[in-house]
C-alpha cells in the first residue's frame, strides 16, 4: 500500500473503537476490525490515516493526476481551484489550508443545513467523517452542490458499514463519537451509514458519484461531481 498523500508505504496501527460504540452499533468482530483500521492505521511518514488516504485519491481523480496529493496546491489547476474545506478533514486539513484560494468552515458554527455561501461559489467542497453528526444528510450534501461550481465536486467520507444499509437512529439510545463523557450534542450520531451510502448524493442532486477505496472495506470516499 501507499500513501497518496505523500508516497510512504510504512504505516502503523492502533485500536480506536470502544466496547459501549462496538455494542450502540452493533458490529460483528470483522467490521470492528476493518473500522479500526480506517481510523487507526496511519502512515508513517505524513501521519495520514486511512481514511484520508481513501480522500487523498478521490481529490487526486478530480484533479485528473497521478502526482501525490502533498504537490497539487502548487500545481497550475491547484493554484486555480477554490476549496471549501467543512470541519476538518482528518489529517489532510494542513495540506487543503495550502490552497490558495482556501475557505474553512468550522463546524459547527458552521450550519451544513444552510451554507452561509452564495451559489456556485467554490470550485470543490470537501468534509470527513461529519454528515452522521447532521439531522438531515441529504439536504447538507444539497447546500453542498449549490454552493458547487458547475464541474466541480465534493469529496466526502462517512463511517461506514458496507454489509448493511444505512439506519437512522432516530428512536435509538444516543449514540456519540469520541468519548461518551462530556460530549457535546454536534458529536450526536443521526445516521449509521451502510452500502447505500452513495445514493444520500444522488438525492440531493449530483447525477455522478465514484467510490475510491483503500484496503477495501476498510475505507472509502465519496466524489460526487457537479456536472449540472
């Protein structure tokens, strides 16, 4: 395996999920395993995990090149492009804050729900690992494309349990990332994402979703292109 981030092919691992979260989503030992790696096993070299490798190669397709992701920003067509980066994105938020034309918005001060953003205003919009912590998904993956310049893109990654369908856990114990003690109401997890993970972008209007994989099933991102 190699990092598309910065080349290293050296990675170490560590556990991440805890028995009250193993139990509140009630996964088999295989998908503890794999979810463990998505979010514990880290190269070397950038300190990149998984899941932001999975993100560095969707971003690496729309760019439409094989260079590292870590050389794009001073690239002609990464010089040009305008990103919206939304909470950050695991540990490729220092190397999107290189971008010339960068904007962060901070979750959750930031409403997903209603973008604070005119239309057509940035040419990719990215987030990892936040739309389970939204009231309603789709309508936050909506304010995306509008805010989206006709080709451009989002790149988003979600956890995800790939041998079973996205469930809402409305009517469900609460159920929060990170350390249950003290935590905050935008930790809240609504939504456990499953196989049908893409189709949440078809409905708010993106007609072009790709997935890209790193050690599959371990982790996957999403590019859902506007091509309207």
């Amino acid at each position: 395996m190699r990092c598309g981030v910065c080349g290293g092919t050296e990675f170490s691992a560590r556990r991440v999920l805890n028995a009250q979260l193993i139990a509140e989503w009630q996964l088999a030992p295989e998908e503890v395993r794999y979810i463990d790696r998505q979010q514990g096993e880290t190269c070397k070299r950038c300190g990149s995990m998984l899941r932001s490798l999975a993100m560095a190669n969707a971003l690496r397709a729309f760019f439409r090149t094989d260079r590292l992701l870590m050389d794009v920003p001073d690239s002609e067509i990464g010089r040009r492009t305008s990103v919206l980066e939304i909470n950050e994105a695991g540990s490729l938020s220092p190397l999107l804050k290189t971008f010339d034309r960068y904007v962060y918005g901070a979750y959750p001060a930031v409403d997903m729900h209603a973008l604070p953003y005119a239309e057509s205003s940035f040419d990719l919009v990215v987030h990892s690992d936040t739309l389970e912590h939204l009231a309603h998904p789709v309508r936050a993956l909506a304010e995306c494309r509008r805010v989206l310049r006709a080709g451009g893109a989002l790149c988003f990654t979600v956890p995800m349990i790939v041998g079973r369908l996205t469930r809402n856990r409305a009517g469900l114990p609460k159920s929060y990332h990170g350390n249950p003690e003290g935590a905050q109401e935008h930790s809240l997890v609504h939504t456990e994402f499953g196989a049908d993970a893409w189709t949440f972008a078809m409905q708010a209007g993106f007609t072009d979703v790709s997935l890209h994989a790193v050690g599959y099933p371990a982790a996957i991102a999403l590019l859902a292109r506007n091509l309207a």
